[in-house]
C-alpha cells in the first residue's frame, strides 16, 4: 500500500494522519474541497487535490495509481449535517457509491471507510458491539450506516472493503476541531473559566486522534484476510459527559494551577445520544488497542492553549463546524 488517496485528508484527522504516513515512506494524495482550509506542509511525496468527492470523474482520475483509499471526506456532525440536508445527502451518500466503484475500476486494491459509532443512536446495552442493531436518530447517522452495505456490495479478492465505526475523537490537531465533546469541556475549562455540559448523564465512547490514525495506519499493513468485508468499532473510553467533565477539570487544574475554582454547569439538551461501545473485536482481531486517553487529549489541548496554537478559541469560526459551513454558504 505504497500509494495512498485520503479523502478529507486536510480534515481535523486528516491533518495527522497524513504526516504519519509520509514519514512511514506512503506517498499520499489528499483529495479534499477545502472548505475548512488547508494546514498541511509542502512535503515530498505529497500531493493535494483541491476537488469535490461528487466529481466522480476526477476522483477516478486522483485515484489512477492509488493501492488504497482512506475515506474520511463527509459532512461531520448531525449540526453541520442539518443546515442544507439535501447538500449533505449528496456529499455523504448520494456520491459513496459512485466513489467506490470508481476507486475499483482504477485498480484501487483496500478501501478504508470511516463510519461511526453514532450509527447505534441510543443503547442500553452494557456493551454495544459490531452486531448490534443500527438505530440512528438523525440523518448523518442514517446515512453513514447506509453507505457501509453500498461498500460491501463491492469487496472481492481484488478489491479489499473494511468500515470502521470510531467513537468521538478527542485531541489537537492543525485543522482543530472545538466542537467535539471533550476539546469543547477543554475550550471552555481554559479560556472561559467553567465547563458547560450539555446534558450529562449521556454515555459517549472517545478516542484519542493519534489511537485513530494509528488505526489507519495499521490497516494499510494488514494481511487482506484480516480485514476483508470486516467492520469495526474503533473506540477507548466509554465515559458519560459529565465524567468527562470531571476529568476534563482535574486536567485544567494541573495544567494551570490558576484554575482552581472550576464550575461545571449544566444545560439542558436535545442531544440524547447514548451508548457504550464495545472494541473487543478490534483488539482480538488486529491486535490494535488504544493507548491514548481522555487525559491525554486535555494534557495535548492544554500545551497547545500554552503555546499559543488555538487563538481566538472561543470565536475563530476555523474551530468550528457549523459557523465555517455557514460562511461558506453566505459567501
């Protein structure tokens, strides 16, 4: 897997993972619209692509000579999604299709597909794993369920299909993300002086960016048989908000001494997503274990607040999902 095509490889996971692969000896194509910017260096053996996943033609023609596609690219977040649903519909699914057959045409041999965890909607299970029912309460968890049988449809000895379900990544990256459960707790912990939690009593499963794109990694490296028409929940820990809250404080409070008086507020909300994820799968399958937590990704957000990576953290719309799609659309 020497030639390696990321699309939304100038996303918030994106502009980790593409690094890493870089200095593992891959040459990669980033195919990404742009719409949040691009922080990614001029290296050797990278080439970016600044095109549309719903050009089907010039995604084929990006993908002429790629051994394997790393599908990242959507409209993340049920918020984003909900703005121009149509919109998100044919960038999250109306194209998936149409991309995996292109990517096979042009000799593509592994497709890696990101779904998510939020495919299982709400869950008392003690323990959600790869075969629990998918009960998606809005229609960004819809549709990232529908794509994962449109890829399978297409997984043959030549063509190697694998999805995996991540829970909500946490930590800091170039193309940062504020809108993500535990860098939010983070944002305002630091730079407001209280945490707000929306709801709390909600379980979410996190993992860390650098657990995340190690995955990827690894699963350019596998044997096909390993992976091969396989799905895979991707997850560590499986905290409720308001647990996370309590780490997120500790953290802030290490971190900057300062911050010792820390209120958590709560606030009501319509988010009721909830579930715990099981990735035993993964690791007796893979062999692949996190070894990041949610204190990691506070201890990362909170040098990069020090070094002053993340200004205008509570107002810069690059942080921001929904604020970038929204001046993107007006302009």
């Amino acid at each position: 897997m020497d030639n390696v095509l990321i699309t939304g490889g100038a996303g918030y996971v994106g502009t980790r993972l593409t690094p890493q692969l870089l200095a593992a000896g891959h040459r990669v194509t980033v195919y990404d619209t742009m719409y949040y910017g691009c922080y990614l260096e001029p290296a050797p053996g990278l080439r970016i692509i600044e095109a549309d996943i719903r050009d089907t033609e010039t995604f084929r023609d990006a993908c002429r000579g790629a051994d394997a596609v790393i599908h990242l690219a959507c409209i993340s977040n049920d918020p984003s999604f909900e703005l121009d649903e149509d919109l998100s519909r044919s960038i999250n699914y109306d194209c998936f299709e149409p991309m995996v057959v292109a990517a096979k045409k042009e000799g593509v041999r592994r497709f890696i597909y990101a779904s998510s965890s939020s495919v299982y909607g709400v869950s008392d299970a003690p323990s959600v794993t790869e075969e629990h029912p998918l009960v998606p309460l809005t229609l960004y968890n819809k549709y990232k369920g529908l794509c994962e049988p449109l890829l399978f449809r297409h997984q043959s000895k030549e063509f190697v299909c694998v999805t995996i379900r991540p829970a909500t990544i946490c930590g800091y990256s170039p193309r940062m993300r504020l809108d993500l459960s535990v860098n939010i707790l983070t944002n305002h912990a630091v730079n407001k002086g209280a945490i707000t939690v929306f709801g709390g009593e909600q379980l979410r499963p996190n993992l860390h960016i650098q657990d995340m794109v190690d995955l990827y990694a690894l699963l350019l490296t596998l044997p096909d048989e390993l992976i091969a028409g396989e799905t895979f929940n991707a997850g560590y820990q499986n905290h409720s908000i308001m647990e996370i809250a309590g780490i997120v404080r500790r953290v802030v409070q290490e971190e900057f001494p300062d911050k010792s008086a820390l209120d958590i507020v709560t606030t009501p909300t319509n988010d009721i997503r909830s579930y715990h994820i099981n990735s035993d799968k993964i690791a007796a399958r893979l062999g692949f274990r996190a070894k990041h937590g949610i204190e990691d990704a506070v201890h990362e957000l909170c040098g990069a607040f020090k070094a002053g990576k993340l200004p205008e953290s509570l107002t810069n719309q690059r942080y921001f999902n929904v604020a970038t799609l929204k001046a993107t659309r007006a302009a």
